[in-house]
C-alpha cells in the first residue's frame, strides 16, 4: 500500500528534535509522498531545501491567511520564482481565516486574490484554507473560476458547499477530523463524494486523529484517517489508499509513474 499526505508542515518547530528521523522512517510505514505546505514568505526558501533534500517530498509556495499583513511588493515574485523549482508544485496554503481574523479581512482577502492570479498565469493548483469565512471565499473561487484547480484542504463544510467545490474543479481533503466522535457532517460528506476528487492529509503537527488527539501528529497518522474513510464509504482501505494516491498526482501534476 502507498499513501499520498496531500498537506503536511514537516517545517513546523514541532519538528525541529526529529524531523529528518522521522521523514526517514516513513517509507517503510506506507507513505510514500508528501506535500509540505507553505504558510508564510519566510517559510519559501525553507521548503525548496526541504523538497530538494527528500526524494519524496513535494512542495508549495504562498501566503496563509494568518500572516497575509507581512504580504510586501516582492511577495508575489518570490512565488513565481519559487514555482520554477523543480518539485514545487502549488501555490498554497492561501485563504482566509475568519475564525482567528490574524490579519484583517480586506487584506486577507486582496492576498488571497493576487495569489488566486499568480496560480491562474502559472496554471498551477492552489491550496485552499477556509475557515468561518465561505461566502467570501466562495466570490473569490468564481472570481477566478477559469482554469481553477487545486484541494479545498481540511474540509468540515456541508455538502453542498462540498458540491460547489467540485463544481469550481477542486478536490477535497480530509485530515483526523474525520475520526473525531463528533465528525457527523464530515463522515457525510465523505461518504456522498465521488471518488475521484477525494484525498487526504495530515495537517501535521495540527489535527491528530483518534486515537492520539493531543499529541503531535505527523504523516504516519494519515493510515488512521484512511482507516476510517475506507470504513465509512464502506471501501477496501488499500484499494481506496490506490484511488487517493491517485487523485494526488493529478491534482499535483505529478506523473503518474512517480
Ligand atoms: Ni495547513
């Protein structure tokens, strides 16, 4: 069985006592590639090294909504030139934050947009966060509706903005939320979506799926998340873990025999 973490922070400080240790140790646990997303301008050059330094480790470069008042006139030139690397892949995390309002809306918001445009002229995917925020989101995402593509990440919303998603062309992630007990809409979700736009992720350090809420999380959990999404569409877990490897090559561009 091999297994795609779709969005992890292997950067993270969480990781600064063991981090090569444990990316070593993860092949032989079944997973066999992971994105490492970008969360701030800062944190570019430090995944072009890690992606460089690990076979297999892909990477995104953007802006996350918490830090989207640090956005300055090279920002937008330091992801473009970010995306020439071989193995970055994505523009991402990008969104907004409503919950925490980090950074104010408006600035979120105009961030958001011009990397929404950096994506579109470099016909790269975009890695999606939203958080309490999903009419705005929603205007942005058809804003830049034409060759959209990309993963709405760690998705807690109703179907029917799950239908919307779709409707734009992005796939839909899924982290340890979905082994929470109280994961009722989420478990819906998944268990209506078609298969083909399904993926899962980490979100490592954050989001540690049950049995382990509390601790650390890191891309070797994703096989509890996988457990649990084999379980409730009621699919074979590695015929399944086959179809979400899968639909990460495509929503990363990968090729397929990578
Ligand atoms: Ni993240």
């Amino acid at each position: 069985m091999r297994v795609f973490d779709t969005h992890a922070h292997l950067l993270d400080e969480a990781f600064d006592e063991d981090r090569f240790e444990l990316i070593g140790s993860l092949p032989e646990k079944g997973i066999t590639c992971v994105m490492e997303a970008c969360c701030d301008e800062k944190g570019i050059d430090r995944v072009i090294d890690l992606v460089a330094r690990v076979p297999f480790f892909y990477g995104s470069a953007g802006v996350h909504p918490h830090s989207a008042d640090e956005w300055n006139n090279g920002t937008a030139d330091h992801i473009r030139n970010a995306l020439k690397q071989e193995k970055m892949l994505a523009v991402g995390e990008i969104g907004l934050d409503y919950h925490y309002d980090f950074s104010p809306r408006d600035i979120q918001k105009k961030v958001l947009d011009e990397q929404l445009s950096i994506a579109g002229e470099l016909g790269v995917p975009v890695i999606l966060h939203d958080r309490e925020a999903h009419g705005d989101m929603m205007d942005l995402l058809r804003a830049h509706k034409n060759g959209l593509k990309g993963i709405m990440h760690c998705f807690s919303g109703s179907y029917e903005i799950a239908r919307e998603c779709l409707d734009l062309g992005l796939y839909i992630a899924f982290g340890g939320a979905l082994t929470f007990k109280n994961a009722v809409r989420p478990i819906e979700v998944v268990q209506k979506l078609p298969s083909d736009r399904l993926l899962i992720e980490t979100d490592c350090p954050y989001m540690t799926p049950v049995p382990y809420r509390g601790k650390r999380n890191d891309p070797s959990f994703i096989l509890l998340t996988l457990k649990k999404m084999a379980e409730v569409r009621e699919e074979d877990e590695e015929e399944l873990a086959e179809k979400l490897y899968r639909n990460a090559l495509d929503v990363y561009g990968i090729p397929k025999d990578r």
